[in-house]
C-alpha cells in the first residue's frame, strides 16, 4: 500500500439535466441544475420529498449518469467516463455517509475503516485511529455497530466516509435517526470535517433546526435549486 495526497478541487455540476421515463410519465428529476462546491466547503440542500435531492447525490457521486450537462470533478467530466473509470472515481474521490451510517455489523469501528484501505489498496493519508479519534470515537475503536448508539455509528460512517482522502462528501440525512442534540453535534462535525480536511461537502437534510452549521443553504423544488 502506497499513500498518495490528493489535489482537491471541489464539486462542479453545469447545466445537469436527469430525466426518468418518457411520454406522459417523463419526470425531470434534475431540471437544468448548477452546483458549485468549493473545496473545504459545505452545502446544505433542503427541499419536499421527490424534489430530486438523492438524484442530485447520485449524480454527483457517479452513481447516476445524467441526461445531459456536465459533472466535473478534480479537472474531469465524469459524464464522459465509462463504467469502470467511474467505479475508479467513486473509489478514489468521493465519501458518501447515508441516514443509518450503513456500517458492517460484523466489523468494529476501527475496521470498518481498514476495510477501505484494503478495498482501495492505499493507506489513509490520516491513520484510522486518528480519523476515530477526530469524530470522537477513539475509545470505541473495538465496539461493533450492534453496541453503538445511532449517532456513534454515524460518527464511525463519517469517520470512514474520510479515509479515503475524498474531494467529494456526499451526505444524505444524516440526522433522520437522531434526536435534536445528536443531530447538532453530527452536523457541526461534518463542516468542522469538511474544513479541516478541505472537502466538498453536499449534505441533504429535512432537518432546517442544522443548517446553521452549513455554510450555504439552497432548496430544491421540482428539480431546480435555487439559493434560500
Ligand atoms: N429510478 C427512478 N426511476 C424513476 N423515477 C425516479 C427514480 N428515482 C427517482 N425518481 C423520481 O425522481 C424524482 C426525484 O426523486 P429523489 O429521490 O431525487 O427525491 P428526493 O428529493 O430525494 O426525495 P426524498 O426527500 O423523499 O428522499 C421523484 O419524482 C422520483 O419519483
Ligand atoms: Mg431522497
């Protein structure tokens, strides 16, 4: 395993059209969105149910191809990758932490994040138990997620969203399982993350008591984004 830094140069998504269907039950999931992410950056969207913020995360992550417009990303389009390099990309360049922090209930927390270095073949720029100690996880490095409370597993998902030295952050309601002060302490880890390792973060939530960690606001209707 080699370590490797990564120039990070944030989040572009020009002009992203994502259609599903056609005819009369053509939907326009994305509808002509533009969305600049700066590194070391993070950007809360809000927005009703089916306003198309999980298929802004999917295209931003490479998990979803849009109709048309550009995602680019450290210089490249991924709109023009094939599937492979596009596994690459998500490998090398972006996190992604989800509602329940989707942790492997036979792994401890500390292993979770080897597993990724395994998976990647590259050491973590910063060493796991540093990563646990940075989310405040240290002296639970041994726990499984099944003796974890829902916000330490988010914690640990954070943590190895990081291992990878991502460009990208892609967080999608973090705070859903969590009670108000929980939801506050995982929020204001993720932008202090965001600052400290210099990532572009994009963080849907339902939850508008958080957005006062965020550094930019914006709300998706019908496809559109637009500034709060
Ligand atoms: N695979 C798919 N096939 C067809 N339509 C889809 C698909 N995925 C999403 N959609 C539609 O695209 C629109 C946006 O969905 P999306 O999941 O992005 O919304 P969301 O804002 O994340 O909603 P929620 O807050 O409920 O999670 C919805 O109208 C949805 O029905
Ligand atoms: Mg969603």
């Amino acid at each position: 395993m080699t370590t490797t830094t990564t120039t990070r140069t944030g989040l572009a998504l020009s002009d992203v059209v994502l259609t599903f269907g056609d005819g009369d039950t053509q939907v326009n999931a994305l509808d002509h969105v533009d969305l600049t992410v700066t590194p070391g950056e993070i950007v809360a969207v809000v927005g009703p149910s089916g306003a198309g913020k999980s298929s802004l995360l999917a295209v931003a992550g490479g998990l979803t191809t849009p109709t048309s417009g550009s995602v680019v990303v450290g210089g490249a389009d991924l709109t023009s990758m094939s599937k492979a390099a596009l596994a690459r990309y998500r490998r090398d360049h972006v996190g992604f932490v989800f509602q329940s922090g989707n942790l492997v209930p036979a792994l401890t927390a500390i292993d979770q994040l080897r597993l990724v270095e395994k998976i990647t073949g590259r050491r973590a720029a910063t060493p796991p138990q540093k990563l646990l100690e940075s989310v405040g996880m240290a002296e639970h490095a041994k726990r499984r997620p099944g003796r974890l409370s829902g916000g330490e597993r988010q914690r640990v998902g954070i943590a190895r969203a990081l291992v990878a030295s991502p460009s990208v952050l892609l967080v999608d309601e973090p705070t859903a399982a969590l009670d108000r002060r929980r939801s506050h302490e995982i929020v204001e880890l993720l932008a202090r993350q965001t600052h400290e390792f210099g990532v572009a973060t994009v963080m849907v939530t339902h939850d508008h008591d958080v957005l006062e960690h965020c550094d930019r606001v914006l709300e998706m209707v019908d496809g559109r984004l637009r500034a709060v």
